[in-house]
C-alpha cells in the first residue's frame, strides 16, 4: 500500500480560524496545543481555546478554531537516540 501524500498549505484568518491541507496525522490534540503530522514534517500550532473544526485524514485536511497564538515546525531527527548520544 502506497502513502498518498496531499500538497501542504495552510490559511490563517485573523489569528481565529486556521485551514491546512497536506495532514496525515494528528499526534496530539489539546486546546493549547495541536500537533500534527504533515506532508512537509511535524506541525505545531499554538493557541488557547482550540477546537477541532473539521478533520478528513483520508483527504489530508484539517481545521481549527480558536486564538491561535503561533505555528511552527519541528525538523526531523537525524538517526536514533543512540547514534545523538555517541557523537
């Protein structure tokens, strides 16, 4: 079975509403906090009073609401826990 990734985008509306396409997970889900799995690496966005809008993994889109304070990415570790620690 082949992964079908979606192309990445996102919109922000007045630091209120937030759109993203390009989701192939979600990790995690609190209202201070999303993190999300996407076509370009691992999402997080920030906020207070997050709620989950809409959800469709099949077509890789995503949608909340709420104050949304900040987005940022997480970069992919090079190799496991062993090989950071014997560098």
């Amino acid at each position: 079975m082949t992964e079908e990734h979606f192309p990445h985008k996102l919109t922000l509306n007045e630091r209120k509403s937030l759109t993203m396409t390009g989701v192939s997970e979600v990790l995690r889900f609190e209202d201070s906090e999303v993190v999300l799995r996407t076509a370009l690496g691992t999402a997080v966005i920030q906020g207070q009073e997050l709620k989950l809008k809409t959800l469709s993994l099949e077509g890789g889109q995503m949608a909340v609401e709420g104050h949304i304070c900040g987005i940022s990415y997480e970069e992919p570790r090079e190799g496991g826990l062993w090989q950071r620690l014997w560098r």
